[in-house]
C-alpha cells in the first residue's frame, strides 16, 4: 500500500516544533494595514500556534 503524499502548499506555510505544536503566520498581515489599528497590526506581528482538532486534522496532511 503506498503512502500518502503530503500537501507541499501546506508544508511550505506550516512548521512542526520540535514538541509536536503546529506553528503558521498570522493572517491579514501582507497589505491594506493603513485600514486597520495600530493594537490589531501588533497583534498580527507573531507566529501563531494552531491548537485542537483543528492541529490534529493538519498533522495528517503534513
């Protein structure tokens, strides 16, 4: 049976830490900032991790 292919789009926007947390870039943070406050645009700044069922259900496709 061969194995499953991961999705390479995923893989490039997504990373694995070394304890198994999945980590992305926030989104909404490429242009238009002008529209948005100054808190939300700090916020925006990090990485964030992705907890839950959700991490769960990308972990597969990774």
């Amino acid at each position: 049976m061969p194995k499953q292919k991961s999705n390479k789009g995923l893989r490039k926007r997504l990373k694995v830490t070394a304890t198994g947390k999945i980590k992305h870039r926030q989104p909404g943070h490429s242009h238009l900032m002008s529209g948005k406050s100054a808190k939300r645009r700090r916020r925006l700044r990090g990485s964030s991790v992705i907890t839950g069922a959700a991490a769960k259900r990308l972990r597969v496709r990774l």
